[in-house]
C-alpha cells in the first residue's frame, strides 16, 4: 500500500511481479531487497546465486523484477529515489546512469576499496560521479553480429564486414530461402522501438559511418552531418525490406525471438543472446556464431553497455546490502554469469579462464571490442542524458517508421539539442 502512494501504472506492474515473486520465496521481513531488469533468463540466473548467498550467509535476498527496457526501469527507479523509499536496497543500475541518479545513491569507495582494483578501471570511472564511487561494476556489455553460419555455408558467403555487403547478402538468402519456401525468414533483426536500445543501434550506425557520437566528448553537438544523415537513411531502407515492419516496435527480447526461433539471417544483440540461442529449446542451437558490427565505411562501432549496483541512500540495511553486492560482483559470480548466461566480466582475469572460454569461445576475441566500445555522451551531458537520448531515439525512430527525413530530422535534433544545452538543465 505504502507504493500505491507513488502509483503510476507502470509502478503497480512492478509491483505486482514483484509480489508474486516474493510470495514463491521462504525470505523473511529483514531481507535485503534487490530491483533488477528482467531480460533473457537474468532473474532465473539471479535467484540461483542469490540462494546460495543466503544458504553461505543466512541473510535473504529479495527480488523485485523490473521491465526489460532499461528506459521503463530508469523511469520507476528514478520515482523510487525521489520519493526516498527505503523498501529497495539495492538496485541493478545501466552504466549510462551514474552522473544522473548518483547523487540518491552510496559512496562506496571506501566499502569496497579492497575489490575495486580488480575489476575494469575504465568501468570504475564511469560509475564514480562527483568524486564518488556510486556502483559496483556486475557485468560490461558491447553487442554482436549474430549470423547463421548454416545459411552462409549453404549460399557460400562470408560473413560481411560491412552494413552494406551484410544487407546484399541478407537480401540474397532472404530471396532464396523464400523462393524454396521458407517464406518467414527475415535478413537483419535489431532494435528498432523508441527507447535506450533505439540510441545504442543508432549510435552505431552514426559512429561506423564516420558521423561522430552525436555529442562529443568535449560536449559539442556533433549530430546534424552528412554522414550522420547517411548512416540514419541506411538504416530505414533495411524497414520492410531485409528486417521487418514490425522491426520499429522491437527491443531486445522481440529481435532475439525472432532470431531464436530461426527467423533471421543476421541479428544485433549483446551477448547474452549467446547462451540463449544455444540452449536446448532453441531453434540455432549451433548453427550460428558470431563477429564485430558491420562498418559504414570508418570501422566498425559497438555501444558499450553494462549493468552495476548501487546501494539506496536511504536503505536501512546499508551494510548487508554492501556485502549482497560485493558477492554478486565477485570473481565466482561472474564466472557463473559468464558461463550460463554468457555476460561479459568486468574482471579482466576471467577473459582467459579456460571454463569460461570453453562456454563462450568468442569472450577471447570480445576483450577488444569492449575496449574500444563507443560510450554514449552520458558523461559530457551529466544530468541532461536522458532527455538527450530522448531525443536522439525519437528523431531516429521518426525516420524509421517513415515520418521525417534523416536531413530534416538530425537538422531538427541540433536545435532541440542545442535549447537543452542552453537549459538550466544543460551541460
Ligand atoms: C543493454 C546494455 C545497456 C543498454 C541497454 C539498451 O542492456 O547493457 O547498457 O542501455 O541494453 O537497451
């Protein structure tokens, strides 16, 4: 009832899922609460460790599932943290986040001063806001060319190395395949819908093009360029063409079911995917691998992801939510992660270890691509993220489904950019 205060319709959702969750769990009322996504198999995979921790520790764990799109959670966390609940400890928070939420959130530099070292430093930057180390890093993330190396053995192609040589060959076994009559298949999935996912493929696309980061880590609005333009209109020729309609309503989950199911030729997803698309249900099971993004002619460009934890400023259990976070973040977690869910460390140790490689060979060949993944401009706008990505993903999202041109829009974009520069909430 205390919630129903803060109620939206998004938040009773939450709430609900949460509630059943918590009704299957044996965890008392002193448990350690715990708001995390909820994409692929994460809350499974969650649940299983964190029974572990309270069979070593005694101390329970409660998790409360969010949406899978990090644009809804950042939404309801941010209610949350308004509203300076104490009924979530811990939450699960998007790398992207840190300079915009970090002020509600624990300095953990000193708590955690004995295991930071170990993980990735570029990670430990990008979550310490104001001087203060706001997350723990859990898992990093850059996305994948999934392609089926069963449909390029079969047409004998290779895999493309850039956006357009991959559309050709889409385009090619797409026709094929229908011709013989396996008319569902599609050439390219990604995520096409209005939210975060929408400005990480964008970026992308803008970045291997040459288009620049759309602001600049000297905080200059670079978006509003011809190369820009042509990565933005390269990807709303593949609407309706080699992807499908539908590809303007998709996230994550909706991409990876239509390449689970055997649908697709070629797919952007983060790695997660991996493990999934090679379980026991799945329809490509060993019938695919996969390679860097294509390049639009300036190499190739992977947004860099990623997933921390935080501690809630206004926890009442500060200092067995800290220890929930440090097991969750150690070596024998992400090792276990690694394995069955295929995420990438933030340890860099683990990049070697020969039963995490022998699960997810391609983590070997991943170690460079995370470290020349592209950041979105989450650092240089500060506060002023979300409302930039926003837009980004709107005016990109409008192109797509067919309402604006890419000149007018990026053109359209600049300006709306620029006046939240000028803000009070600019940058
Ligand atoms: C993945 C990434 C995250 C990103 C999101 C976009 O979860 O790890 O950083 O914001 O995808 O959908």
């Amino acid at each position: 009832m205390k919630y129903l205060k803060l109620s939206n319709i998004l938040l009773t959702s939450v709430i609900v899922i949460s509630v059943a969750l918590v009704s299957c769990q044996k965890f008392g009322s002193d448990a350690v609460s715990i708001a995390t996504g909820s994409t692929g198999n994460d809350i499974e995979l969650l649940r299983t460790v964190l029974e572990e921790y309270t069979t070593e520790t005694g101390q329970a764990v409660e998790i409360t599932s969010m949406p899978s799109s990090t644009t809804d959670i950042f939404g309801q966390f941010k209610i949350w943290l308004n509203a300076k609940t104490s009924e979530i400890d811990i939450y699960q928070v998007d790398v992207i986040w840190a300079p915009q939420i970090g002020n509600h959130l624990v300095d953990l530099t000193e708590a955690v001063s004995d295991v930071s070292g170990d993980h990735f430093s570029s990670i430990i930057e990008s979550q310490t806001s104001n001087g203060r180390l706001v997350a723990l890093p859990f898992f990093t993330d850059a996305p994948a060319l999934y392609y089926r190396t069963d449909l390029l053995d079969k047409y004998n192609e290779n895999v493309p190395e850039t956006w357009d040589e991959m559309a050709l060959i889409a385009e090619y076994i797409m026709d094929e395949e229908h011709a013989a009559g396996n008319t569902e298949l599609w050439g390219f999935v990604f995520q096409g819908n209005s939210y975060e996912g929408l400005t990480c493929d964008a970026l992308e696309w803008v970045k291997s093009h040459g288009g620049g980061q759309i602001i600049e880590p000297d905080g200059s609005i670079s978006i509003n360029n011809p190369d820009a333009v042509r990565a933005i209109e390269f990807a709303a020729d593949l609407v309706g063409t080699i992807s499908p309609p539908g590809v303007t309503t998709y996230q994550e989950e909706e991409a990876r079911g239509i390449w689970q199911t055997g649908n697709a030729v070629f797919m952007r997803n983060w790695p997660y995917a991996y493990g999934l698309g090679n379980s026991d249900d799945s329809a490509v099971k060993g019938k695919f691998d996969v390679a860097p993004l294509p390049s639009g002619g300036a190499g190739s460009a992977a947004t860099l992801g990623g997933w921390n934890l935080a501690v809630s400023k206004y926890s009442e259990k500060q200092e067995a939510a800290i220890d929930v976070v440090k097991y969750l973040a150690s070596k024998k977690v992400q090792k276990f992660m690694a394995i069955n869910n295929s995420k990438l460390p933030t340890l860099p140790e683990l990049y070697s270890d020969p039963e995490v490689l022998k699960a997810v060979p391609f983590f070997a060949e991943w170690l460079d691509v995370f470290k020349q993944a592209v950041p979105r401009p989450s650092a240089p706008t500060k506060t002023a993220y979300n409302e930039v990505s926003k837009e980004f993903w709107t005016a990109v999202h409008n192109v797509l489904t067919g309402s604006s041109s890419a000149k007018d829009s990026l053109a359209n974009l600049e300006r709306k950019l620029t006046d939240i520069k000028e803000s009070e909430s600019g940058w």
